[in-house]
C-alpha cells in the first residue's frame, strides 16, 4: 500500500515537472505568433502609407460635403485619405499642392481640397449657379442650393488649359477656387478622396479627434 502511495507521487512530481516544461515552450511560441502579426501590421500601415495620405479638412469652402475646421489647430474638421497615385476623374474631390505666389497669387504654400470639375481643353461656364461643361448642365447634387446666392452665382465660359484641372468648392458663395485662381497644373495634384475615404470620414474624424485634440490637446 505504500509502495503504490509512493508511485502515485512519482507520477505527480513528475507530471508537473512536465508541465512545468511545456509552459515557457507555449509561451515561446505565443511571443513568436504576437511578433509575426506585430509585423504584419505594421507591414500593412507601410505599405498603406505609401498609397493613401490622411488629411485634416481646414476651412468651409467644401460644405456640406466636407466639414472644415477653423485652423489646423482647432477640432472640428473631418479627417480622410485621398489616394497618391489615382488619377482624378471628373466630379472627384481633389487635394492639390498650392504653391507660394503660384498661380493663384498666395504667399502661404499649402493643401487645398477642392472638387475637381473640368480637365485640360474643357469649357466651363456657370449661369445663376448652374454648372455647365462642354455646353452641356452638369447634376451637382452634392451642393446646397439653398445658400447659394444663384442670381450672382455666374461665371463667363472658359476653356481650361492643357494639363491642368478646374477646381471649385462646394460651397460656391464661400470658396476661393479656380473661379479666381485659374486652373491648377496637374503636377500639384496631391492625391484623390476614394469612395470608401468619404464612407468611414465619421469613424476617421473621431480617432484623428480623439488623439489629437483629446488625448494630446493640439
């Protein structure tokens, strides 16, 4: 009887020697699966920041599409990825390089977003708020006609030039675009807003908000 009592402890002492073997090995293991998809992430945020450049919205002229902040400084704006590498196409929201005493005449350089609206050899023309292209009405349905001043809304035909685009804010009464600055040289564009950029700008906006302005107080 004792004998026996005395294999059973063997086994015990043994059985947890055991274990007590296999517990750095499993947690060897799980170190390893954490590094591998630690890299993986930040292989991911790489290779995502390649492509797609976050922007934080600054002013009003691309209301109601678009909400901008006072300042860079100051919460309130949305925050979204325009792609580097797509070409624009008409009716995108754009983000262009504004050069300092460039084409538009400013002396602070800069990004500005805007919607692209017209591309080299286009005609442009806008009668009481009413965007027309090439002679033909163009839908906006992303404007607010509403606060929008038509009768005094107009501008005179013009034909943008070759490599260039012809930008306009949304917000019309409230924008300085291509209606005063002329067309923007291709070479300054920065990058174009996909689809699925404006679809998540609330979620976007929040975690831009929250680290920038809550946890950190910019």
């Amino acid at each position: 009887m004792n004998e026996f009592k005395a294999d059973g402890d063997n086994l015990t002492e043994v059985g947890g020697k055991l274990y007590a073997n296999k517990r750095p090995i499993l947690f060897g293991a799980l170190l390893n699966v954490a590094i591998f998809v630690l890299c993986i992430l930040l292989f991911i945020e790489v290779l995502f920041n390649v492509f797609f450049m976050g922007i934080y919205v600054v002013n009003i002229s691309m209301q109601p599409t678009l909400t901008g902040a006072v300042r860079e400084d100051s919460s309130g704006g949305d925050f979204i990825y325009v792609n580097r590498f797509a070409k624009p196409d008409y009716g995108d929201i754009v983000v262009v390089y504004r050069e300092a005493n460039g084409i538009d005449g400013y002396t602070e350089r800069g990004n500005i977003i805007k919607r692209a609206i017209a591309f080299g050899g286009d005609k442009v023309e806008i009668k009481h708020g009413i965007l027309y292209l090439n002679g033909k009405e163009v839908n906006e349905s992303y404007l607010d006609f509403d606060n929008i001043d038509l009768e005094n809304s107009n501008f005179e035909e013009h034909t943008v030039k070759e490599n260039c685009m012809f930008l306009l804010g949304d917000n019309r009464d409230n924008s300085t675009d291509s209606r005063d600055c002329g067309d923007y040289p291709m070479k300054n564009l920065v990058g174009v807003m996909p689809q699925w950029s404006y679809n998540i700008k609330e979620f976007t906006t929040s975690v831009y908000t929250f680290f920038n302005f809550t946890i950190f107080g910019k």
